[in-house]
C-alpha cells in the first residue's frame, strides 16, 4: 500500500525550473536514498512533500493518519528550552492525549450509566494509546536515546541557545526518534555529526522498520542504509533498486546507451536532410525526397542531457610563510569555562593537519582562538610570519539578501562582471545560480560561493571548519583532489575518514585535550 503518492509535480523559482511533471510512490518499508548534485531540487522535494512549499502543479496525497518525522536542515530551536524539554516534546500529542483522559474522569461523575460506559471505552482506549507509545516510561526513552547520540554528555539540562551546529542537529534528530513516525524524512543528517554517532545512527537506520526518504552526500552512509535510490536530474526524478553503488553502474551504462542512440539519430538524421536537399527539386525524385521529410517531421529527436558545469578547485598560492605556523604555550580555550586542558601545540609549513573527534569538544573554539578571533581563557597563540590565511566557517548568516554576484564583488572590487562570473562557474555554478539571491541557494550551492571567495584569494594557510557539509559527490571528489595539490599549510576540521585521510599529513584527535566527557 502506497503511503505517500506523488503525481504530475511541476515547480520552479522564478525562470528556474525544478521539477517538470515528476510522479513518486513511496511503499511500506522502503528505505529511499534521494541523491543529485547541489541546486537540482532534493531539499525542495521534502519541502513540497511535507507542505512547507507549494508546487507549482500536481498533487500530493498522504495515506489517512500516517504520522510524519522531518529532520529539516533549518529548524530553530526556541530560546529558554532545555535540552530535555526539546526532547520531551516529541511526546507532546501523548500528554494532550493524557489531558484529554483527566478531562473524562471529571466528568463521570455528572453522567447517566450509559454515557458512563461510552467515556470508560473512551478512556480505555486512550489509556492503551499511552501504554502502547511508551508514555509511562518517556524519562527511560529519552535518557536512552540521548545516551545513543552523546547528548547526556553535554547536560539535558542545557540551554538550547548554547549549543553548536553539531549539537543542535543531534537534538533535533534525538527528539525526531522518539517520536517514532510512520515516515522519517532525513535531510543530510550525518552533517555535524561526529563519526561515532553516524555509526549509531547507521545501526538505528538499518534495524528501523517503517519508511524513510534520506538525502545524503556521504556514500559509505547511504550505501550501509537503503534499499532503493530515487535521482533528482533535469527536472525529473528517477528510480533505481539498490544501493548508490548499484546506482552509479546502470546510470553509466543508460548514459552510455543514450549517448549511442543519439549519434546514430544524428547520423540518420543528416543522412535524410542531405538526401532531401539533393533530391527535393527533381521531378523523378520529388516524391522519395517528401517521403523522408515526412520520416524527418515525424520523428522523435532524443535529446541528450545538458552537461552541468564540474567544479574545478585551484587555490592560488600566496608567498612562501615563514616555518612556523603557530605555537601555542599553555593555551586553555573556552568561553566563560575552559574546554581544553592546557594545550601545547605546534604546526610548521607543509603540514596538513585534520582536526577530528567529536561535536562540542571545542574543534572550532580553538580555531577561532589560533586565529585570533576569539580570547583565550589563559595562555599563549604565537603565530609566524608572512602568515596570509583562508578561513572557511561552518556556520553563516542564512539570511543574505545579495545575488552571488554581489557577494562575489563585494570582495573582489577589481575583478571585471566577467571574471567574477567565470569564477562563480568554475565553482560548478550555473548562470541562473549565480544571478539568484544567496538566502535562495541550496546548502551545497551556498557552500560553493564561498569556496569560490576562498579560492580566489592568495593564501599559504586555509583553515577549513567542515568544508564537505551539503556538498555533492563530484564536489567533494574535487576539493579532495585540490587540497592534497595544495602547496600550502592546512588545518581542517572534518568528520569524513574518506575524505581528509589522503589530505592530512598528521592528524589530531581533540579527545585527547578536551574538559568535556565523550
């Protein structure tokens, strides 16, 4: 039985089409990966299914009470709440439905034997709902899967306001289990989760037994978890049995055969027009040649995909930095309390440093201090000379009004509106992207920008926070390629083995250093 059904779904932005007469059926059970490169719409899919976004056409129907999870990149988190109420809300409806149990008990007493016996049924029935969806235990369940994500570590009873990107990401996903849906729908997940709790979350997904719908770039992840992969591309969607391995092979080889049909088309095609050119004004060949005319009109042209620009990483190399990079003496980071023991650290030129562990340890926190954006607690930051640095933040301001272009500009005044586009381009942006607002980007496209601003700068040193997060597979591969080609220093915070392992030169686990219990 189908649980979401999906027909004719047409939408855009402005001149920027995204889907164009898209069908969708998702069965009982199905563990559906929702792959495409960054901008071609995944996001916008879970958005219109969840009713957050209009479509421009089509219908979208839901089977009755199937109760629906969404784990939203964007989601905020209101101020005041403590980790534990975020949680405890995911059994907000059993609590209502508790409410509702104590309003019939106050009126038993003012009712005949008859409606006395409708209201016990009533109230049997809501008490078997509490039993069934766990209410009497909500304190175990909630202290269980925070324990499974690592919250317990950073206190239930924290302020929500307080936390990382990491953490927050981790309490939304916790809050979203104990809801236990009929449907999950993940959008990146793995994003700001360190690699423990991708693990746990790995096993949660693959003993999970209802449905779900997961955009994600990690390929390790989506090829441990699903059994069917739908691929968002020119406007349709597309499905194929398997896993994103299984993908890849029949995707290459439908290319392939396309790409064959089309030349042999085209072939046939030129054939039939020179014969016509040739034949058409001659007497004795006229009625050959509107015979393969007709053949021409009639015939159904296969036209083969539009390339998307690749994106293609070259950082520009500034002067040579002197050899030491920075050296710190007894450095204590933190905010009003210390994250790190006294730290000691050196990094010389050349070397490639992945910074790894897990969330809310202070990864970012003692970027911050090294770059002197932040005050240490206690302690020393000596940096070296000639240092010219590239800093990429995880976290910006979602909300900017200006096109890709502005931004672009803003910082670069000299470039010509040529260069500035040929730059955005080469960072795998199309022309519509790069002339669309930021605040209107998908992460990854967002992402893009930025790397674009960073790679056009002369740098010795990049200070990468999570460069990977929302970027899609051919963009990783390329970044990858471009860092280990880098002739610089690099410090980089990253939770993907697959990806920083052939970058770093040595590597640093912030375990080791850190106040916090992990």
């Amino acid at each position: 039985m189908s649980i979401l059904t999906v027909k004719n779904l047409s939408h855009g932005f402005g001149d920027r089409a995204i889907f164009d007469n898209v069908s969708f059926r998702l069965l009982k059970g199905e563990h559906i990966g929702l792959i495409g490169a960054n901008g071609e719409g995944k996001s916008s899919f879970m958005n219109m299914i969840t009713r957050k976004l209009e479509p421009d056409a089509g219908s979208i129907e839901w089977s009755k009470n199937v109760r629906v999870g969404y784990l939203d990149q964007h989601t905020v988190l209101e101020k005041g709440m403590t980790i534990r109420d975020v949680l405890k809300s995911a059994f907000q409806y059993l609590f209502d439905l508790e409410a509702s149990m104590n309003q019939i008990y106050e009126k038993m007493g003012e009712v005949s034997p008859e409606e006395l016996e409708a209201l016990l049924e009533e109230v049997g029935v809501i008490q078997d709902l509490l039993t069934n969806n766990d209410f009497y235990i909500i304190d175990a369940k909630v202290e269980e899967v925070a324990r499974g994500l690592g919250l317990d570590d950073i206190g239930l009873d924290k302020d929500v306001q307080d936390l990382s990107g990491g953490q927050r990401t981790k309490i939304l996903l916790a809050k979203l289990l104990l809801e236990k849906p009929d449907i999950l729908l993940l959008d990146e997940p793995t994003n700001y989760l360190d690699e423990q709790h991708i693990e746990w979350l790995k096993r949660y997904l693959l003993e999970y037994e209802n449905a779900f719908i997961l955009i994600s770039h990690d390929i390790p992840f989506l090829n441990s978890v699903v059994n069917l992969i739908y691929h968002v591309e020119n406007q349709e969607l597309n499905r194929y049995v398997g896993d994103y391995d299984n993908f890849l092979q029949i995707y290459e080889v439908k290319k392939q055969q396309m790409e064959s049909a089309y030349k042999k088309q085209q072939q046939e095609i030129a054939e039939l027009k020179d014969f016509v050119q040739r034949n058409k004004a001659r007497v004795s060949t006229r009625n050959m040649a509107m015979s393969r005319q007709k053949k021409l009109d009639k015939m159904d042209v296969i036209e083969l995909s539009k390339e998307k620009p690749k994106p293609q990483f070259h950082f520009k190399d500034a002067r040579t930095s002197g050899k030491l990079i920075f050296e710190t003496k007894n450095l204590v980071i933190g905010y009003e309390e210390p994250l790190s023991k006294p730290l000691n650290l050196t990094m010389e030129r050349g070397q490639k440093i992945a910074l790894v562990g897990a969330n809310g340890i202070g990864k970012t926190t003692l970027l911050r201090s090294l770059l002197g954006e932040i005050q240490p607690i206690s302690g020393s930051v000596e940096r070296g000379d000639y240092l010219h640095i590239g800093y990429f933040q995880q976290e910006l301001n979602d909300d900017n009004q200006k096109t890709c272009i502005e931004e672009f500009w803003g910082e670069f005044p000299s470039y010509t509106q040529y260069e500035v586009r040929a730059a955005l381009a080469k960072c795998g942006l199309t022309t519509k992207h790069i002339e669309s607002k930021i605040m209107v980007l998908s992460g990854g496209e967002k992402a893009k920008v930025r790397l674009a601003k960073l790679i056009n700068r002369e740098t010795n040193l990049l200070v990468l926070d999570e460069p990977t997060n929302h970027l899609d597979v051919e963009a990783k591969e390329e970044l990858k390629r471009a860092l280990k080609e880098y002739k610089g220093s690099i410090l980089l915070i990253s939770h993907e083995p697959e990806f920083y392992k052939e970058i770093a030169t040595d590597i640093w686990n912030g375990e080791s250093w850190t106040t916090k219990l992990v």
